[in-house]
C-alpha cells in the first residue's frame, strides 16, 4: 500500500511528460514481460474456465484500463495530494457496490464509513474552493472514476477468489489491458522518444514493476497470514504514503480542509474495518 501510494506521484511525472494511454500501455507491457516466466515457474500451464477468462477481461478493462486512464488523466489537473485523498475512498465505493450489485448486507459501521468518506471528499472540496493546493474539480472526478473502476475490479475478482492463481490472473489481466490499451497508444507512440531520458525510463520501469508486479505479490502474499480485515486497515497507508510524497518531494502546500479530510478518511477506514478481530 505504501508503494501504490507513492506511485501516485510517479504517475504524475510520468502522464505530464508521455500522452497518457502510452504510459498506461507501456506499463501493462512491461509487467508482462515480467510477469510471464514468474507465472510459468510458479503456476505452471494453468488454461481459466471460460467464464473466468471472461471475468478476467472484465477485471483488465475496469481495474487497469479504466483506472489508470482516471488516474493518469486526473492527474494532469489535480494534485498529488487531493489525489491521494480521492483514492482513499476505495473501501467506501467497494462497500456501496457489493450491497447494490452483489446484494451483501451494508452493516451500520459500513453505513457510517460511506457517510465519513462522502465527508472526506467534501473537504478535498473545500480546499479546491479555498484555493488551497493543485486541486481541480475535472481533476478529482476523474481520479473518482479510476476508483470506480478499481471498485468494479474488487467487485469481479470475488467472483473467482481462489480459482486462478495469482500470478497466472495477473499476467492475462496485464496482457489483455495492453491490448486494449494499444489502439489509444499508437497515436502516441512518436512521444516514446522522451523516454531516452534515463530519469524518465526509470520511473516507468518502477512503476510498471511496483504497481502491477510486486504489490500484487506483497498483498497476496500478506493476505495469506493475516485477515481480509486487517490486511483493510493497510489501505490507509496509500493516501497517507501519497501525502507525504507530495508534501517532501513535491512541495505540495497543506491546508486545514486537508488534514480534515485525511482525518475523516482515516476515520472511515476505520469504521469499515475496526469492528473486525
């Protein structure tokens, strides 16, 4: 979670220096690569049923596609910061999804820990209005819509829990964005010549291989020690990690509907998640 936080501010560098379908598709390209021969020594020849290779390309065009095209493009009229904050109402956007679509009763925590979130992107509001920061009112929807996606992405993934090892969904996931990915990318493929830079090059390296290789396994990883509902609680750690990144590294100026919304989004965290043992 630490590191998907920082990636925020890596996306930024990256989607204001290459069109931002490019970066996206360069990213799923190069996780594969990676992602392949992992999968084939760890995994095996492993062939999905054809309902979850379905469910898996549903998965690839919400939880990749879709959010990185909101994030990327968010990015480019919001700060880090308000970013960050946007993010972290994933939890909230999952828990209003699996009662109206998977039909799972919303307890009165998860009521509570929408209502909290709903409160936290009012603040990031209210800092946009106040002047406050890099924030734009285009910029934070878009990031919305990349949660919205990833919502979707958590949504479908509980259809196939356990069915297809991680690293084998993972790799079709990564390979069937890249090729949804690679009509809007060939525009911009003229743009590629930027990442002669070593600077830039490196940055796209390290966020294709955190954020689509080496979370995933770390999570995954970690969800076999620990609880669904503790491993929640670490959620926290991606609008906190994006803060302090755009803070120390970017110069991003703090207000007080700032620290409101990160207190009343860590407050939703833990209306979500503190009930559970």
């Amino acid at each position: 979670m630490a590191l998907v936080g920082a990636n925020v501010a890596v996306a930024k560098a990256l989607s204001e220096a290459l069109p931002i379908a490019l970066v996206a598709f360069l990213r799923c390209l190069l996780a594969c690569m990676v992602l392949w021969p992992l999968a084939r020594l760890r995994d095996g020849r492993v062939v999905p049923r054809p309902a979850a290779r379905r469910n898996l390309a549903l998965q690839a065009l919400f939880g990749t596609a879709v959010y990185n095209a909101g994030l990327l493009a968010g990015l480019r009229l919001t700060g880090v910061l308000e970013a960050g904050l946007v993010l972290s109402t994933l939890p909230a956007v999952v828990a209003l999804g699996a009662a109206a679509w998977l039909r799972e009763r919303l307890s009165p925590r998860g009521w509570a820990a929408v209502a909290l979130a709903v409160a936290g992107m009012g603040a990031v509001t209210l800092a946009r209005a106040d002047g406050a920061g890099q924030s734009s009112a285009v910029g934070n929807a878009l990031v919305f819509a990349g949660v919205c996606g990833e919502a979707v992405y958590v949504l479908l993934a509980r259809r196939i829990a356990g069915e297809v090892p991680v690293l084998t969904a993972s790799l079709r996931m990564q390979a069937w964005s890249a090729a949804v990915l690679l009509p809007f990318a060939l525009p911009g493929f003229g743009a590629a010549g930027a990442l002669a830079a070593p600077g830039l090059a490196a940055l796209l390296v390290f966020h294709s291989l955190t954020a689509s290789v080496l979370c995933v396994v770390l999570w995954y990883a970690g969800l076999r020690r620990v609880p669904a509902g503790v491993a929640g609680l670490f959620t926290g750690f991606l609008p906190l990690t994006a803060a302090l990144v755009a803070v120390a590294a970017l110069g991003e100026p703090v207000s007080a509907p700032h620290v409101a919304g990160f207190a009343l989004m860590g407050a939703s965290l833990l209306a979500a998640f503190g009930g559970r043992r």
